[in-house]
C-alpha cells in the first residue's frame, strides 16, 4: 500500500540547493534541479556521507566525503567510489508542500 509523506516547503529548498529532512523513520535530501524537486535518501552508498551537505552541479550530486557523484533525478552512479545507486522516490508539489510516496 502507498502512501504520501509531506516533507517540507518547497520555499524551504531554493534552486540548486538540497534539504535534509527527517520524516516517518528516513533520512532524505530534497533537491531543487531547475524548479523540479526530487527527493532521495540522504545517505550515500558508499560511506557515511550526507548528500544533502554535497556539492550540487545541475542534476549531479557530489558526495562530501569520499566524492562519489550520483544522478540527482534517477539515482544512478555517476563516478566511483560509488557503485550502489541511491533510493529515489516519486515527488511531487502539492499546495506549495514537497511529498514522497512511499511503499
């Protein structure tokens, strides 16, 4: 069963920038790419680095410690070390609010 999470603002995540937001036991960033908004877990797959603190260059995320870079919209590995993609999840706008479904 799905169900949708209301994470935050979306004033609350400027373009080209991301969001740390902590909801229902998950850890996830927002990203802003361009006036669409994604959301994915926080955590990178390769060590303990957060990748709402990364380095964002259009729909590419850097991680902030070993710089592994993933693709911000599908969440595929971009650049070793990383080899495991990250979570996405289908987000979506609603009354100005960022949601997630969830499984």
């Amino acid at each position: 069963m799905t169900s949708s999470i209301e994470l935050c603002s979306a004033d609350d995540v400027p373009e080209g920038s991301a969001l740390r937001v902590e909801a229902d036991a998950l850890t996830l960033a927002v990203f802003n790419v361009d006036g669409e908004f994604y959301v994915t877990d926080d955590a990178c797959t390769h060590g303990p680095g957060s990748l709402s603190e990364g380095y964002i260059e259009g729909d590419v995320v850097e991680c902030n410690f070993h710089n592994g870079q993933f693709n911000i919209r599908t969440g595929e590995v971009v650049s070793p070390p990383c080899m495991i993609p990250i979570k996405t999840y289908p987000t979506r706008v609603e009354n100005g609010k960022v949601v997630i479904d969830v499984e």
